[in-house]
C-alpha cells in the first residue's frame, strides 16, 4: 500500500494546498493553547476547522486535529472541548499526548479515532503497546530520537500503525519533555504550545552581523551573507569547556527523504511533514515532492532527487537519528 | 512536610556513589530513590552496588524506591524496566515504559520526567496506583496548588521539586559525546568528569545550562527555600532536594531547619552561597516569570 | 546550492529612478484605498492578526527610496509612505520582489528568512502574526488594484504584466507552489 503523506496546515490556506498538492491527510489545530504551534496568526477557529475538513472530504483527504498541549490544572474544560469540537467539525482523528486527555477521549468519545502525538515521546514497543491497550490509540508518532533499525524493531512488535517525520524542523531532545523554552523565556511546548517563541526573539543587525537573542540570551551570531537561523534554543551556539559551537545540535532541519525505502521496509504507516508554521507555498512545495517519492516507490521506480533544500533552515539538511551515528 | 532526595543525575565514582548513600542514611531525610535516571550505560560500574545501599537505608528507617531510566528505548533497557519490578521496593517511574511492566493496581510512585499537568491525568494515575507524585518543575505554584488538592482527594501525596539543578530536557543524542567527538556507542563516558555537569554559557560568557550526558539540565540550582509556606498551604507533601556533588549532607540539614521552622529562607540560602560561592539559585517555575528568574536575593554569604 | 539572493529580482535601477522625486502623499492615499478594499474582502486576515490588529509595521523594500507604514486600524487599515526609515513596532525588510513574492504566495516567509533576503526587525512576533495572516489570505494585488479601477482594469492588467516581465517582480498570486 502507498505510503500516506501527512502535512501540515497552518491555515485554511494551507489546508487547501496541501490537498490540491496531493496530500493524502492534513494535521492542524485550533487557534489556541490546546495545539503545539500555537504561534500568531496560525491555526483555526471552528468554522474553518469545518469548511476546512468538508474541503479535504470533498478531495479525497483526511484531516487530523493535534489537541497536542498537556491542559492546564484547573483548565482541562478548554482542551475536552476541543476534542468534542474536533469530533462535531468531522476530524478523521484527534492526536493527543496527555493521559488525562487521553482517558477522557477514549470515554467520552469512544468513536473518534485517537492517534498519539509525538508529544508523549513512546519511544520503544512496551509505551506504544501500553499506550494502545489502554487508551485505544491506533496509530502513534514516533519521537525523533530513534534509527531506522529502532523503529523496524517496534513495529516488529506492535499492531498499531507507527507515522514518523520525514521534513521540517527537528526536535534534538524527546519531545514533550523538554523546558528548556519555559526555563528561559517561561513559554513551553507542553503547557504553552510554543518553544522559544517569536515574542521573546530579538534580531540586531550590526552592519551585516546579525544577533539573535532568546529572552536575553545570545544564542547565535551569524557574520554578512551566511543563512540566519531562528534562534531555537537547542540549535543554538553556546561554549563549555574549551569547546564552542552547536553543542546540541546544528541549525539543520531534518530531510529523510532518500529513507523512504527504508522506512517502508520498517514497516512504517505515515510519513509526517512538519511546518504549520510554514507557508502554503512551502507546504504545496513539500507535499507535491513527497507524493511523487512515494508514488514512484509504489511503481518501483527510484526516489526523484530532493529538491527542498532551499525551504529549509539554516540552508542545511540532516537525516537525523534514523542513522544511528547522529547520537 | 516529607523529604525526598531524588536519584543522582550524575556520574559518579562506584565509591563516591557508596559512600553518598552511606551518609544519607544518617541525614535528616525521610525517602531516597537511587538508581540510574540519564543513561543505562552508567549503571554497569555500580549496579553491584544498589541492593547493600537499599538495604543501609531501610536498616536506617528510610522509605527507598528504585527509579526507572528517563528514556527508555533500547531492548536491554526495556528488560531492565521489567526487572525493578522485582526488586522488592518501591518503582518510581520516570518513563511510562515502566509502568507497562507493573501489574495492575501494584503501587508505585511517580518522578517529575513523568508529564503530570492536571487532574485528569492525576485521576488516571490514582486508578492504576499511583500513590505519590513528585510533580514535572515546570509547573507553577498555581497548578501546584490545583494538582496537591486532586491529590489529597485521591490519596496521592504530591511533591515538589525543592533544590537541585532543574532537569530540562533529555535526548537520544549523548552531548558530552558529541562534544568529544564520539558517537553515544562509543562515548568512552565523558561524563565522569562532570560530576554536577558541564556548564554551558552563551555567546556573551552567561552561565546558562549544563551538559550530562543524554541530559540538559538548567545552570541555576533550583531553590524553593521562599515558597515553603506557600507550598505547605497548598497540600503538597514532601519536597525533592537533587544530590549534587559537594555539601549535599548540609543541604539536606538546612531544608529539614527550614520545615521545622528552626531557620529562615535568608539563612539557607546564605549557607547554600557557602558550600560554592558560584551557585546561582532559581525558583521561577514556581512563581517567576520564567524558570531562571529567582526571587530571594543573591545567593552569596 | 546556489546563492538564493541571485534568484529574487531586484526593480531595475531604471524604473527606481524616476520614484526618488515623486510625491508620495497621492500613491499613500491610492494604497490606503486598496488596503481598505482588501480589508472589506478579507476580515479574515484582521481576524488573524489578533492582538496585533492596531500594530504599527515598516515595510521596506530594499530596492525602493521610500518605506511603507502600515497601521491595520483594526480592519481600517492605513498606509502612508515616507522617505527614511519609518516609525513602527515591527519592521520587515527585503526587496520589492521578496516582500511581493511572500504576499503573493511565490515564496516562503521563513525560507526568505533563512537565507537573509528578508530582516526582520522589532516585535518578531508581530511580524509572524502579519505573514500568516496574509498567506491565508490569498491576495492578489494586482486584482485587488484592477478592482478599484473600474474600466481601467483592462489596460492596468496588461501595465501589471509588462511590468512583472521586465522588473521579475511577482505582481499576481501565484499558480499554488510554481515559484519554485
């Protein structure tokens, strides 16, 4: 079976992009804290999430809504509602990663299919199994922290269906459990929706050399004429010992593209795009090159050369850790 | 309020790591949980040593639980997680993974690399057993107060992270290896010359983080000597003081002056700035604007 | 790889030049008019800007003797040229060509980021919440310009095309993706 592509819709805009461009499913979220790219301008209120979904069902297209923040004590109202707004809108699934969340889906709206977020980060065979046995999950993201051979090893022992990134932004750390962002700027992933936000972003440009400062920190200085990364606090530059650069990772971004193969050998269901922050011009740009290298493995045909290295940060790609050398 | 010391994030000497138990079991302390948190690869050189450890605290009155790993991915580590189980104390899982191996009802207790953000999950938890939960740092006092109230209603003791450098992130990719210049597989441990962690400091020389190992840890030790009375009134139950390296015996006595009212906020933190005048101290998770935000004055004597 | 910088065009200095002496009261208050049209037609995008619908931006084209101050007033948007480096929260500076390209859908706001055609200045995140707005918004300027001009739409249309082939400049949406 063809592998299904999964990409990312920032906006209405995007969603219908995505579809045009051949997406098999699109992921977005509502626009507030209950989704992990809760950034400005982004997301979708109700009625979008509606017309939305009936534009993807009309082509052909699934949509999946991530309800992927942890809810706030106090505050669990706001993201139940989500999930009972993402069954009424007609979402194909809701992607979850709190318990709590999860608990309450799989008794409050038993027929609205649940997938888990890479947000919970279950990273080996026994978290995925735990996961489906007892909240009913039937597919789950896989964190970007394992190898090819690590994943072929976890569908060897699982019947629920496993999607993993192929493109975009690369999260170095397990995702869902990282403060690094909160400890520094006090927004987070988990509780926020947002990791080293823009609001807390400063640029100086001096005469060519551009400054990049996270809540007051300088994590990055490029010279005139080289790529200017966002200032992500895990990509960023920093010394210890005598040693300074990229100590967590480099401003790269993950392209697992030529992999393909591979990971459909290793058994693995979806390929997930990441980008809802991106543009519809870059989300049609992606999608259409990734359906063509799916299309063409289900022909036999070799992989099309990438053509996506200019889309992406920093200008420099990475297959991340499904080589195993990367750790 | 009970006290709790954490694991030791660390890696220490077998001998250093004997010793630190050995002493704990004569601190002002009333719950331990050792075992290896960051990386499976550390265990081998002292995991002969564990059970004469758990045995020395119980003997000395203390409440032991054995931690599972923060990330667990590999097939050894997997029966590793299945093996504490058997262990005859307590499990404080720190990796759901761990939890798929208990049997249903068996009680255990939850550590803070375990994503509890609401009365939900709390609830769920309860269900299969939980029966303390030592909160992720993050959180802030506000969410504190809700969960320790979910948790007082359910029986599950709710702890906070008290002193310690703050466990921030945790990856598949070792960064003492990577600074070195080696793969994870062949790391040569790196990080036995850390033995609070490596500091990281920004382009403009700001102490910022600290390397160890898989982990990332915050620069600033955290320190909840202000909020004592806050938390008190909130419910929670037993505060989570980190080990580090040098002057944890003397910690351990100043927080346990602090809860029983003997000594005051100024007076520990003073005599924390003792034991190394480089500490930088933060509590604002709890009640800053950000997690590196402190605010008590400076940490020096 | 090659150099991105090389691919997005810049207005030739011949159509620049005549653009130094011009008064620019008449074309802020032509570009006031389209943007209230465009405010008319798309909510949506003044919805999306959320808490920064009465932010200040300066938009820069790099290539241009003037900068452009937007104020969206909510959704009674407001634009004035002005020579100089313009007063505002957020400023956005690139060529005619790139900033033109991202509303237009033909590039990519961050790409053009990465690559420093495009500085961001101020309140990035104010910055943010105006590109997303505008990309979902699907805008094309030149239609929104024919629009307001009734029976000159014929003759403005074929202006806009001449001049899109002689300068490189993305004057019209985008074909979804084409661009690259």
């Amino acid at each position: 079976m063809v592998m299904e592509i999964v990409c990312p819709a920032g906006t209405p805009a995007s969603l219908r992009a995505a579809v045009t461009a051949g997406a098999h499913t699109v992921y977005c979220g509502f626009a507030d804290e209950t989704n992990a790219r809760n950034f400005p301008g982004l997301n979708f209120d109700r009625a979008e999430m509606r017309e939305g979904i009936a534009f993807a069902h009309d082509h052909g297209a699934k949509v999946l809504i991530a309800i992927n923040t942890f809810p706030r004590a106090g505050d669990e109202a706001l993201w139940h509602r989500a999930v009972a707004d993402a069954e009424s809108c007609g979402a194909d699934a809701v992607i979850l990663a709190d318990l709590g969340l999860l608990d309450h889906a799989a008794r409050h709206h038993s027929g609205l299919r649940r997938h888990l977020s890479v947000q919970a980060a279950a990273a080996n065979a026994d978290a995925v199994n735990f996961y489906a046995d007892t909240f009913g999950v039937k597919r789950v993201v896989l964190p970007r922290v394992l190898s090819v051979q690590e994943i072929a090893a976890i569908n060897a022992e699982t019947d629920v269906e496993t999607e993993v990134f192929v493109y975009g932004g690369l999260c170095v750390m397990a995702e869902g459990r990282c403060s690094l962002s909160s400890y520094a700027t006090g927004l987070s992933p988990n509780m926020n929706g947002v990791c080293s936000p823009a609001s807390h972003v400063e640029y100086h440009d001096d005469k060519g050399v551009l400054d990049a400062r996270l809540g007051g920190y300088t994590i990055h200085r490029v010279q005139k004429g080289e790529p200017a990364p966002y200032p992500t606090l895990c990509k960023g530059c920093f010394s210890a010992g005598d040693k300074t650069g990229h100590l967590f990772e480099d401003p790269v971004s993950l392209n697992a593209e030529q992999l393909i193969p591979q990971l459909q050998k290793a058994g693995v269901t979806a390929l997930k795009i990441e980008g809802r922050q991106r543009s519809r011009s870059y989300v049609a740009q992606v999608v259409r090159n990734f359906r063509a290298a799916v299309d063409a493995l289900e022909a036999g045909l070799p992989m099309p050369e990438g053509m996506l290295a200019r889309l992406s940060e920093g200008q420099a790609m990475t297959t991340g850790a499904y080589k195993k050398t990367w750790r | 309020m009970e006290l709790t010391v954490g694991p030791n994030q660390f890696f220490w000497s077998a001998d250093a790591w004997t010793s630190f138990y050995q002493d704990l079991a004569a601190a002002p302390v009333d719950r331990i949980v050792l075992g290896e948190l960051v990386c499976s690869k550390r265990l081998p050189f002292y995991q002969d040593r564990i059970p004469d450890a758990i045995t020395t605290l119980l003997g000395a009155g203390k409440d032991v639980a054995l931690t599972s790993l923060a990330l667990v991915t590999l097939k050894r580590e997997r029966k590793l997680a299945g093996e504490l189980v058997g262990m005859g104390v307590e499990v404080e899982v720190n990796d759901l993974t761990a939890l798929a191996h208990l049997p249903q009802g068996a009680p255990f207790s939850v550590g803070p690399l375990v994503n509890v953000y609401n009365e939900g999950t709390i609830s769920w938890l309860a269900g299969r057993g939980a029966t303390r939960i030592c909160l992720p740092p993050e959180l802030p006092l506000a969410s504190v107060a809700t969960l320790a109230r979910a948790g007082a209603d359910l029986g599950v003791i709710v702890e906070v992270w008290g002193h310690g450098r703050l466990p921030l992130a945790i990856s598949g990719r070792c960064y003492h290896a990577r600074m070195h210049g080696r793969t994870k597989d062949n790391c040569q441990f790196a990080c036995e010359d850390d033995p609070d962690g490596l500091d990281v400091l920004t382009l403009e020389g700001q102490p910022f983080l600290a390397m160890n190992g898989v982990q990332t840890l915050s620069d600033s030790h955290a320190c909840a000597a202000y909020q004592i009375d806050a938390l008190r009134d909130a419910g929670v139950g037993a505060l989570r003081l980190s080990p580090q390296s040098r002057g944890f015996d003397t910690i351990c006595g100043l927080y346990r002056q602090l809860l029983d009212g003997d000594v005051d906020a100024d007076h520990v933190t003073d005599a924390i700035g003792r034991i190394d005048p480089n500490t930088r101290l933060s509590d604002g998770f709890l009640t800053g604007a950000r997690g590196v935000d402190w605010s008590g004055k400076a940490a020096h004597p | 790889m090659s150099d991105p910088s090389q691919q997005i065009p810049q207005l030739p200095a011949v159509l620049v030049f005549p653009l130094r002496a011009m008064p620019l009261a008449p074309l802020s208050m032509s570009l006031t008019a389209i943007s209230r049209s465009i405010a008319r037609r798309h909510p949506g995008l003044f919805r999306r800007l959320g808490e920064y619908c009465h932010t200040r931006y300066v938009l820069d084209p790099t290539d241009l003797p003037f900068v452009i101050v937007l104020d969206p007033g909510g959704g009674a948007p407001r634009v004035a040229l002005t020579r100089g480096r313009g007063d505002g929260t957020a400023r956005i500076a690139g060529s005619l060509a790139a900033l033109l390209g991202m509303v237009h859908g033909a590039y990519d706001g961050d790409a053009l980021f990465f690559s420093r055609d495009l500085v961001i200045e101020g309140d990035t995140s104010a910055a943010l919440a105006l590109r997303n707005a505008i990309d979902d918004a699907e805008l094309d300027l030149s239609q929104e310009i024919a629009r307001l001009c009734g029976p000159m739409q014929g003759p403005l249309r074929r202006f806009v095309a001449l001049l899109e082939r002689q300068s490189g400049v993305s004057l019209t949406r985008a074909a979804e993706g084409t661009a690259w």
